[in-house]
C-alpha cells in the first residue's frame, strides 16, 4: 500500500496513486495530485470539476460518465483535456480524491 503525506497527513493510496478513502480528501490534496497529473495550476475552473465530481460520487458512489460531466459543468471534452492532460477519469478523479474509474467517466 503506497502512502502520501501532504502537511503532516498520510494518505493510503492505491497501486495507481487514487486515494483509498474519498472522505479523507483536501484541497491540499487535490494540489498534491496535481503535478504528477500534469496540472500546474488549480484554477476555479478546475475546482468546479473537482467540487462537481465528488458531489456526484456522494451521491451515487461512482463517477458519472463523460458526457455528463461535460454537459453538467458546460466545459468540452476538449477543454477537459487542456484542463486534466491525463483525461477525466485519470486526472480530474484523482485530484478529486475518487476510486480510480473502472470504466470510463
């Protein structure tokens, strides 16, 4: 079990990097991820995605799919992936502290 630790916490994380346990998430966190992820600036845009996916994942445990994450928040796949260069399940979940996806977001 890998381990990371951001301001004193350790956080468990999986074989990929995800963090174990959604609930144990900060935005510290979340600015922790980003570099390894290629963000080198979380900007409101980016925790508007970040805020609209763990809502999601609270609601329903899983991440929602592409198509939706793109049509709720109203950025393109596109711009999505200016935004998270490693893509939306890859990058925006795991700065957002979800389980890695099992399929697509």
């Amino acid at each position: 079990m890998a381990m990371l630790e951001v301001n004193g916490v350790s956080y468990e994380l999986d074989e990929d990097g995800f963090l174990l346990d959604p609930a144990a998430w900060t935005r510290d966190l979340a600015i922790a991820f980003a570099n390894d992820e290629g963000v080198t600036e979380i900007t409101d845009e980016h925790w508007k995605i970040i805020e609209y996916l763990r809502d999601y994942y609270q609601q329903f445990q899983v991440a929602p799919m592409v198509r939706k994450l793109c049509k709720e928040t109203g950025v393109t796949l596109k711009h999505m992936y200016e935004l998270f260069p490693s893509g939306p399940a890859k990058g925006a979940c795991k700065l957002s502290g979800l389980p890695k996806p099992t399929g697509c977001v």
